[in-house]
C-alpha cells in the first residue's frame, strides 16, 4: 500500500480524505462512524454561538450531475458542539476541524474563542454559505476587506490553533481575495463552498422544487471549477488547501491533489455513495498510485504539469 499520510497546517492525518462541512457532522457518533468508514478525518458542520434555524423543507433535490441545497444552517448553537465535541475527544481517532459561521463580521471572535476551547485540530472559518444571504446580505467572502477582517478577529481569538477559511467561488477574482485573506493571518484555506445559488423549478406546478426557491449546487458538476480554484489559489498563496467540491472517486481526489489540494474535502458524494465512500475512494487512490508507482502520496501535491 502507498502512504497516504499528509501533514496539513502541522496536523497529521491518516489520509487526505475530510469529511466536508454541513454532511452527516452533526453528532460525536457521526464523526466516529465516518472515521471508521475511512475518512482521514471530519469536518463539523457550521457552528453559530447561538442556536440558529434553517430554511423549510424541501430543502434538498439531487440528479446525477448536481445537488441543489438550501439547508440554511440550522444549528442548536455552542452547548450542543460543547457536549459533542468533549464525545468525540474521548476516543478521538483522527482530526477534527470545527467549522464556524456568523451572522456579523463582529460575532465571530466570540464563537471562535469559545470553539478554540474545545480543543478542535484546526477552525475553517465559513464566510461564503450562499444560502443565508437573505437573513445577512452578502456572504462576506465575497469583499476583500470583509473576510480579512473576519481572519483578522479570528486569529486574534484562538491562540495556536491554525485557522483555515473557506472560500466562495461566487466572486469574480476568488485570488484576490484568498491573497488579502492569507495577508490577515489565514494558515491555509477551504475551497470551495457551494456555488450559485441556483434555481430548479417543477414543471407541472411551474413553481420552484425548494422552499427556499434557490440552494447552493454541489456535486460532479462543480468539479472542474473546484479544480481550477485550487489550483490558482495554491499558486497564488502557496498556503494549504482543503480541496474540496464534486469529489466522487479517487480519481477525482487526485486530479484535487495535483491542483494543489493538500486535503480532499468530500460531502454530496456520501449521498451518491454512502458513508463507504471514503473506503472506496481510499482504495481507489492507493490502487492509482501503485500502478503508477508513486510510493507516497503526498508527493502528487501540486503536481500538475503546467
Ligand atoms: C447538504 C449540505 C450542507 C452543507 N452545509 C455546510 C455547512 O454547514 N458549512 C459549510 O461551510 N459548508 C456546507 N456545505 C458545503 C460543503 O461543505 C462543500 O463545500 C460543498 O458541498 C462542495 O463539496 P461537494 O461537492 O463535495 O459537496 C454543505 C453542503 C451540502 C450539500
């Protein structure tokens, strides 16, 4: 078998392979059971100080190509992570990244203070949901100033703890901001979040299948633009990246890899393939990279020929 070991903002993880924010990371049990089905390690969804509702249902609809989510990010808010989080550390196996989220650029120092309490391996910072741009305006990942802003109260908050922040693909210079970022402190990032929002409509009803009307698109259709973001934001910064986005198989991982991904973030594909998703795809990789004779695969990163 090849080592499938990578180092990521100083944090050993087993494999490259994370579970992606906002699927199946809800609960300790959860977080175990992905880790045991192989994942390298588990991302939480994203966490509010306080409890927060989300959109009503239908808030999800899926074909082969895409899902379309409006979610909302509902959360029970910080003494529901408290509880799950000190489950977790009890018989911790892998890495845990605690992924945060506000409403105001102000409120995220406090949530990230009490978080970095809890003793997560690296906080991902959610600026770019674009589901919950009716209740606060634009996802602040989408102005230079904002998310380094946001970075800047962040790191001020949570001593050593590395701090990754996750970015939108939504803007029309993705570098940019992800330079200005990395100027505020940032130790790596998470690309990319949902794109759009979109919009899928019933014909016979001729109204739109969500509740929400619109939802962010995940799934195989993201991919190539995934892939293309990874790769200027790794050349741009040179900082880590969590790639994440369409990821359905090992190929797919690796193509991430050799943009420049460090890590694999991977979420809709556990409702196309189940939680053994991250089995499979760990095989997958290892049997690519023993055809090909690459011995360690961390060495696949950035490799791209360009
Ligand atoms: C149902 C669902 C819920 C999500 N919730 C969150 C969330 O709470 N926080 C977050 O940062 N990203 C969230 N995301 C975005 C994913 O973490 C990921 O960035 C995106 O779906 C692209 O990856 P994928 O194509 O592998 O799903 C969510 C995605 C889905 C499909």
């Amino acid at each position: 078998m090849a080592d499938l070991s990578v180092t990521f903002c100083g944090v050993e993880f087993r494999n490259p392979l994370v579970l992606a924010s906002g699927v199946l990371g809800i609960t300790a049990s959860s977080f175990h059971h992905v880790i045991e089905s192989g994942a390298g390690g588990v991302t939480t969804k994203s966490l509010w100080l306080t409890e927060h509702k989300g959109h009503p249902n239908p808030v999800m609809i899926a074909n082969e190509h895409y899902m379309l989510n409006a979610v909302g990010v509902p959360d029970a808010g910080i003494e529901k992570a408290k509880m799950e989080m000190a489950e977790y550390n009890k018989r911790k196996r892998a890495p845990i990244i605690a992924n945060i989220i506000a409403g105001r650029k102000a409120d995220y120092g406090e949530i990230a203070e009490e978080i970095a309490k809890l003793h997560p391996d690296i906080i991902e910072v959610n600026i770019s949901c674009p589901n919950v741009e009716d209740e606060f305006g634009k996802p602040f990942a989408c102005s230079r100033d904002d998310a380094s802003e946001v970075c800047r109260e962040v790191k001020k908050r949570v001593g050593r703890v590395p701090v990754i922040v996750k970015l939108s693909p939504n803007v029309t210079s993705i570098v940019e901001i992800a330079k200005a970022v990395a100027n505020a402190g940032a130790d790596g990032f998470c690309c990319i979040n949902t794109v759009g929002p979109g919009l899928a409509i019933d014909l016979e009803s001729r109204e739109p299948i969500l509740a929400n009307r619109v939802g962010g698109i995940s799934g195989p259709a993201i991919k190539p633009l995934a892939i293309r973001i990874v790769h200027e934001v790794s050349r741009a910064t040179k900082l880590p990246i969590i790639g994440t986005g369409g990821v359905t198989n090992g190929r797919d991982a690796l193509e991430m890899m050799m943009a420049g991904a460090t890590l694999v973030g991977v979420g809709t594909a556990v409702y196309y393939r189940g939680v053994e998703v991250f089995g499979l795809m760990t095989k997958e990789m290892d049997e690519w990279c023993r055809v090909n004779k690459v011995k360690k695969m961390r060495d696949l990163i950035g490799s791209m020929h360009s």
